[in-house]
C-alpha cells in the first residue's frame, strides 16, 4: 500500500543519490559475472537493505520507508537502467514484506518481517504451478486440514527468488475442483521439514531473478501461518497485479530509455563517410521512432501510476494492462535498434544491451503475459468505446 504523501521531496532526491551510487557499486560492476555464472546475487540483494530498499512503500512504524508507489517506481527504474533482473528480484522480496505488513498478523510480523527488511532472508510469492500459469485459478498444489494444522502438497514452478527465498506465500487448493474459491494462502518457512528446494532453471539470461520451484512434501502448516483464508486467497493474489504490472512497464522503460542514451552517444562519436552517424537520417530515424515510443510507452505508464495512487483497482486494470502490453511488445524492437545503431559493437557485453534483451523477454510473461493483457483490453472494448 502506497503512503499518499510519501518520503519529502528533498529526502527523496537524495536517496535516488544513494540508490545510484549504490547501484554503480555494488551492481554494475557484477552484472556480466552472474550471467556468465548463472549467480543470483542474494547477498547483493540483502545489501539493499542499508538504504532501506527491501522495505520502500512499508511504514515507517514498522520499520519501512514509506514512499509512494511512483516513488518506488523511480527507484526500480534507476535499478533496471542496469540490471532489470536484479531490480525485479528486489521488488518481488519487498513485496512478500509488504504483504505482511499489511495483513499478517501480529505474530507473523514478529516471525518474519525484520527478517525480511534487513535482507537475513527473501521473500517469494508462489502462484505458478508446472500445470497452472495464467489460469491461477487451476492449480492443484493442496492443503488437507488435520486438526489445528494442515497438510500442503503440491509442486511450484516459475518462482522469482526460488533459489533462495526462505518466506514465501504460497498458494494452495483447500476444496479440489472448488477453483477460486477454494484458493487460500500460506507463509511457508523454506528451512523447514517437508520443504524441498529444486535446482535453479537453466534460462537463456537474467540469472539475477533466481527463477525455480520448490515442492511440499507433506509440508506441516499450522493455523498461525495461514495468510489468506480459503474464498479470499485468489482475490488476495490479484490485490496488487495492476501494481505488478504497472512496475514491469516502467522497468521496459527505463531499459530502453538506458540503452538510447547509450545507442545516442555511440553515434555522436563513431564517424562513417566523414561525420558522426547520428547524422545520417536511415540511423537517426530508426533512434527517433525508439524515442517516439518511448514517450507513449511512459505516458500510459504514468496514467497507470496516477489511477493507481488514486486508490481505485478496478479502474486500474485497464490502465495497467495497456501499459504492460505496450511496453513489453515495443521494449525487444527498441532495444534490437538501440544495438543494430551501434553496430557490432553493440554486442559487446559491456553495454548491457544483451543483458537488457533477454530481461526484455521475460517481461512478456511475468505478472500476467502478454496474451492476458491482449485479453483484458480486447473484453473491455464495448464498454469503453460504445
């Protein structure tokens, strides 16, 4: 939940300071290392926490910043000029810790909430299943009452911080066959007895979001982990996906936005036929259509901030599916002509266009595909334009 007025303008603007030098420090230098290595970064991660980033729209009371959700999306924007992998592995473990600061109770807080504000530990939140992704409401993971605890079993697949996360919310099936309703919620301790960690995916890039599953294996729960009653769990997934949405748009941005700059100063400097090659009109033009949609790409971001800092879900669907769909269908062509203007050259690993790329891929899928955003529009057309 955003705070309406924030942390102070000035506060502000010196914090995105900090996030830059410690963005240029402790990311930048490292960001080709985990690729080559398939590394995710946990303790660079956890190092967040020195500015108070794994708690930015938590309240202050309770040991958060308390920045606005456009705020937040600043710094996840400074983040993502240079590892959007990393900045969405941030966002997903400060998420776990807003959900509890929200609606957990006074003893999950206690059990888990520091923890996850000083980075000791990371937080995942569990949906995807091996045979359930967009239809949320299909999956079979399972929780079996058994007195004043339950049984979970089930298998979790396509998690952000997997490779690591030990407090996670996990999603679970209490009545088979009941689909939506029968959705409840769970805080799983990844450390314990019946929790079985599988292998990181193998993935073509952005190693930083730490993708993997997990499996329950009758998994012992008791009432005080249960998050999300059985009936409120699947309302409770979606809360915030206009949110999730809305930040992987503006993360699309601030990639393509990195790599224009970067595309634009390249060719203010290389020369070809004797003047630089931004002065040649078929490579300027191809950067001013990046630049065009950029700015689109930004304006239905920043409709989707306001509506959503207006308080209104539902009114923010809309919005924050014509962001998502839009950035992430202009973000892989955008950055292809920010590299084709650099030519060879661009493939160089040290300009991060490559890196950029492939986390540009994953952003046709996480919090809702492309497809789902494609069909969120396409079901609201009578309503809006008749």
């Amino acid at each position: 939940m955003s705070h309406p007025n924030g942390l102070p303008e000035n506060k502000f603007t010196d914090l995105l300071m900090q996030v830059i030098e410690f963005r240029d420090q402790q990311i930048t230098p490292h960001v080709v290392e985990w690729e080559k290595t398939r590394t995710f970064p946990a303790n660079a991660i956890a190092a967040a926490s020195e500015l108070g980033l794994l708690g930015m729209e938590i309240s202050p009371e309770l040991g958060g910043l308390g920045m606005t959700f456009a705020q937040k999306l600043k710094v996840l924007d400074v983040l993502s000029e240079v590892s959007m992998p990393y900045a969405f592995s941030l966002v997903n473990s400060h998420n776990v810790a807003a959900r509890l600061a929200r609606h957990g109770t006074e003893d999950q807080k206690d059990r888990f909430l520091e923890d996850l504000l000083n980075g000791k530990k990371l937080g995942s939140s569990a949906l995807t299943e091996p045979g359930a992704g967009s239809d949320f409401s299909s999956i079979t993971t399972q929780a079996t009452p058994e007195k004043d605890n339950w049984r979970l079993n089930g298998e979790k697949a396509w998690i952000t911080n997997a490779a690591s996360s030990t407090v996670i919310v996990a999603y679970v099936q209490t009545e088979p066959g009941a689909r939506a309703r029968g959705i409840a919620s769970f805080l799983i301790d990844g450390t314990k007895a019946g929790f079985e960690r599988l292998a990181p995916y193998d993935l073509i890039g952005s190693h930083a979001i730490g993708t993997g599953g997990f499996r329950l294996n009758n998994y012992l729960a008791s009432n005080a982990d249960l998050l999300a009653p059985a009936g409120e769990g699947f309302s409770a997934a979606l809360a915030t996906i206009n949110e999730a949405r809305t930040y992987v748009a503006s993360m699309c941005c601030a990639m393509v936005e990195a790599s224009l700059r970067t595309a634009i100063d390249y060719a203010s400097e290389r020369e070809s036929f004797g003047r630089p090659t931004i002065e040649h009109q078929g490579l300027s033009w191809q950067l001013a259509r990046v630049a065009n949609q950029l700015e689109a790409a930004r304006a239905l971001t920043t409709n989707a901030i306001t509506v959503i800092q207006g308080g209104d879900n539902e009114a923010a669907i809309l919005p924050a599916a014509h962001a998502k769909k839009f950035a992430t269908e202009f973000v892989e062509p955008a950055l292809i002509a920010c590299t084709q203007a650099m030519g060879a050259n661009g493939l160089k690993e040290e300009f991060l266009l490559g890196h950029r790329l492939t986390a540009a891929r994953v952003t046709n899928y996480v919090d809702g595909s492309t497809e789902i955003m494609t069909d969120r529009i396409a079901k609201s057309l009578r309503s809006t334009y008749t």
